[in-house]
C-alpha cells in the first residue's frame, strides 16, 4: 500500500544544504536542468516580493538512480550511505537556478558561459515596489548588490560598501530570501514506474517518459561503472575501435527498446514494459554482456545465414528478440543444420503472417516457448496459423518501405545477392538509402512512369513484384522513365553476363518474363510464381 504524500515546507539554507549532502539529487531522465538568467532572476524577485513560486515534488527512495553529477562548475556528492535519497521529480528547473544563485555557479549551455553571480538586486528602488528589483547584471546607473553576496554574506560585509538606508535594504532582502518557506511534497517509496507516472503526468503534459529512460535511470551503477546509456551508444557505434558494433554491421538502427527486450526475453522470457520495470538492476548488469553477445550471435546469423546484411531489410525489429534469445540459451553451442531450417522457417513465417503487427508483447511470450522447442531441435506447431500465398496475392501487393510483407520479399531478394545490371558487381545497401520507396537502391524493373503512359493502375504500378534492388547510380542516370526493352538491351551490350546477374534478381529468363516485348502481364505472373516459389521453400522446409 502506498503511503500518502507528505506536505512540508523548507527553507533556503536547508533545501540546498541537503543539494550539498547529496540527499537530495535530480535523475538523469530530466534533460535540459538550467534557466536562462533572466527566468531565474524573475524566480528570486517572487522570492523577494513573498509569491507563490509552485511545490517541488521529491520521491524519497533507496532506489539508486542516474543522476546529474554536477551543475555547472559544482560537483554533486553520492548520498550517504545508508540514507535515502530524494529526487526530484517536479521544480527541478526551479530548484537547479536557484542552486546555481546560491553557489554562485558559472554554467555552460548552448555554447555560453551563464555567471549566475552576475544576478543581482537593485537597492535604490523602494522595498515594496510593484517593479521587478531583480536584475541578470549589475549596472552603472544604480547601486545593486549580488544575490549571491546576499545569500552567503554576512550584513557587516556590506556597511563599508553601501549606506545605512541600503544595508537596511539588503537585510530585508536576505531575511526574506533567507527565510522564504518552500513549498514541498515527498512520495515515500514509491516503486519506479509509479514515480516515473508521477513525473510524467506534472512534467511532460501526458508525453511519457520512454521505457529506456527510466530504466537508463534505474540500472545506474556507479560502483560497477554501469550506465545503459552509454552501454546503448556502444554497443550502437563501439567504443574506440574496440571490439563488435551494430554500425559496422550495417544494423544500427536497432532502437532501444528492442535492445530492452532482448534483456527481459533472456531473464524472465516476458518482455510487456511492467516485466521490464520489474527486473532488478543486479540481475540486468550481471546478463548484459551475455545478451549483446547473443544479439551480436542473432546479427551475424541474420547476415551470414539469412544474408539480410542491413537491418534497415528486417520486416520487423522485433524479430531480433527471439533470436537473440535463441543464441542466449545456445550458447557457444554451434546451430545444427536442423534448427537453421527452424529458425529461417520461423523468421520467414513471423514475416509473412504480419505475426507483429500487434499485440507484440503477448506473442513474444507464446513465440519463445516455439524457440525452445527448436533449441532442443523439435519442429514448433504453426497448427491453424499456416501461410497460404499464391501469385494473385502477391501482385496486388503494393510496395512500401515500412511494410513487413514487402520487406519479407526484399530479404529474399537479399538473399541471392542482387547484382549490378550494368557491371555484374554485388548491389551494396545501404541504412540510410532503405527507408523510403523512392530510395536509391529500390527500382520499378517496369518504371512506374512508363506502365502509367501505356494505361497501368497505380497500384499495379507499384506491385512488390516489381521491385529490384539496384545500385544507385543507374537507377538514377540509366533507366528513368524507360521501357525494360529498351534499357535492358543498352545493359545486355555491355556486360556480357547480363542473365547471370538477372536471376540474382528473381528474373530467370529475359524472354519467358516477357522483357523484350514490354509485356507486364507476363512478368509479373512469372516473377511471382518465382518469389512465390523461394517463399514457400522457406515456409515448408523439406527435413
């Protein structure tokens, strides 16, 4: 059961003396922490006059999170051991500005060097005025003295330097800034998805912190030199030129949260986000390193087996966590010939099915217990979930990048390893040319411009059957608008091997496929009894 909040009030010395005594801390979750100036002098003014300035809301927890290590040139110290800590889910712009005044701290941000001792108080107009006497620097025109000399000085150090009338000024200013009451709620050890709902509700306007973020904030190990956040960036892009990378495997756009849910697969075998919340940070730290192995594993099958050699080809991201899961338990265990069958007839049967479409979560769950069974090399039921294809479905298949059924397509033409028309060379993917179906490297073998001028529909136009993968270059300055007739005979004269690099595009027999009389028709029920055919060999291996 959960306690009820706690209403209390602090004062200035005593809020930021707990900053100080690493008590109170702000988790790493929270970006961008520090005012402009002029708010900040804005904020001290409210002090001054008595307003309301809005409740900061602490969770109190013994939970250890990622946290700002430092605010501007200050260095924030580890909460004592033993004692909780409190973080800051709500005021945390406030309460930094505020700290930064008081220690009179220089911050960078957006290139600048922001001194907030610079902010000051103007001392020549009246105590109770209605105009703002807070100031982001001191001027000529008139005596001001530091909040920050305020805060920390003591009155005598001001006689020599100012009247008796300011002095009396600036001691009202002090006890009034001194003696401000700040108003304060703490959530008493609240579990984490919880507080994050908390922090999510009063900060963000309903945008929910995202999975990674909290969890980037609950795994932070100091002692054991654990930040997911950096282990995510490693393992995206390495660390020095040191060891494996997703980037120099062409799958760096593997987004977080599939990374999360490798982790969860590989500890509890459920990957819902109250699963993920649950794990405890122990455990996650101590099955990292085996779970990047086993997605390195799940990777260099993709590439090497299935020889889809980009993830920006995977029908689904998803797809890696079963995968990775399979490699988790297999070990350093080599794949049997069997479970390679398996495993390509699964990939190509979560594809096909458009098993991810929804319901992720759920269907994971039902899907390890299927990679169980094929890591102890039992072929898993599809019973009542078979894929039925035939060449009329896919004809009316129009192509889109995003799609998993097209991309279920591309990874097969992936597979025979496509080659140039013009030089025979290997077609080379790329990431960043895959996401949008005017890309570089995608191609209408029948151009989409030249089947509207003899009368084609759109969407048969744009059937998933007529795409190949090419090289950039010729798709963009050799065939354009043109009749395959055409380009294809300029292509067919100067390399010699013309039909050789045609089947690695699923495209057999230049003549059967109707290439030379422009007979679309023709090609696409040829083309699709072809894919058709590597489709269903890869659906219903022979064992």
């Amino acid at each position: 059961m959960l306690l009820q909040p706690e209403n209390q009030s602090k004062k200035y010395q005593t809020l930021f003396n707990e900053i100080d005594e690493g008590r109170v801390k702000i988790p790493q979750f929270q970006r961008s922490f520090v005012w402009e100036k002029e708010k900040t002098a804005k904020l001290i003014d409210s002090l001054i006059k008595g307003f309301p300035i809005g409740t900061f809301i602490f969770w109190r927890t013994k939970e250890e999170l990622r946290c700002v290590k430092n605010v501007g040139n200050a260095n924030l110290p580890e909460t004592p051991k033993g004692d909780m800590t409190s973080y800051v889910l709500d005021g945390q712009q406030r309460i930094t500005s505020l700290y930064a005044v008081k220690k009179g701290l220089v911050i960078s941000k957006d290139g600048k060097q922001i001194d907030y001792k610079d902010i000051c108080i103007d001392i020549s107009l009246d105590i109770d005025t209605d105009d703002e006497v807070v100031g982001i620097e001191p001027s000529s025109k008139y005596p001001s003295v530091s909040v920050y000399e305020v805060l920390n000085g003591s009155i005598i150090d001001f006689l020599d330097r100012f009247s008796k009338e300011e002095v009396k000024k600036i001691e009202v200013y002090q006890n009034r800034l001194i003696g401000y009451d700040f108003s304060t709620i703490v959530i008493n050890d609240y579990p984490i998805d919880i507080a994050c709902e908390v922090f999510t509700r009063i900060n963000t306007g309903g945008e929910e912190l995202t999975l990674f973020e909290i969890m980037v904030a609950k795994t932070y190990d100091q002692t054991r030199g654990f930040d997911l956040s950096k282990k995510y960036e490693c393992l995206i892009e390495g660390e020095d030129d040191k060891g494996k990378d997703l980037k120099s495997a062409n799958y760096d756009t593997i987004p977080e949260i599939t990374v999360l849910q490798c982790v969860s697969a590989c500890l509890c075998q459920q990957i819902r986000r109250q699963d993920i919340l649950k794990l405890r940070k122990k455990e996650f730290i101590d099955i990292w390193e085996q779970v990047k192995s086993a997605l390195f594993d799940a990777v260099d099958y993709l590439r090497s087996s299935l020889r889809v050699v980009v993830s920006g080809l995977l029908p689904y991201n998803t797809l890696l966590v079963p995968l990775t899961y399979f490699f988790f338990k297999k070990k350093s265990n080599g794949i049997t010939v069997h479970q390679d069958k398996l495993l390509t007839q699964y990939f190509f049967w979560a594809t096909f099915s458009n098993r991810f479409s929804s319901s992720v979560e759920a269907k994971i769950t039902v899907d390890l217990k299927r990679i169980d069974e094929i890591l102890k090399d039992s072929k898993p039921t599809y019973l009542n979930e078979e894929v039925n294809l035939n060449v009329d479905i896919l004809k009316v298949h129009k192509f889109a990048t995003g799609d998993a059924f097209c991309k279920g397509i591309l990874c097969i033409l992936s597979y025979f390893e496509p080659r140039s028309f013009a030089t025979n060379g290997v077609v080379i993917l790329d990431n960043s040319w895959l996401k949008v179906s005017t890309s570089k490297n995608y191609h209408h073998f029948f151009p989409k411009n030249y089947l509207k001028k003899q009368g084609i529909e759109e969407g048969l136009a744009n059937s998933v059957l007529n795409i190949t993968i090419v090289d950039a270059h010729i798709n963009k300055n050799e065939i354009r608008a043109k009749a395959p007739s055409v380009y294809m005979k300029k292509f067919s004269m100067s390399n010699s091997k013309i039909n050789v690099a045609m089947q690695t595009h699923l495209i057999d027999d230049l003549i059967n496929f109707g290439i030379w009389d422009d007979n679309y028709t023709r090609f696409l029920y040829q083309r699709g009894q072809r894919i058709l055919q590597e489709i269903n060999q890869r659906l219903y291996p022979k064992f």
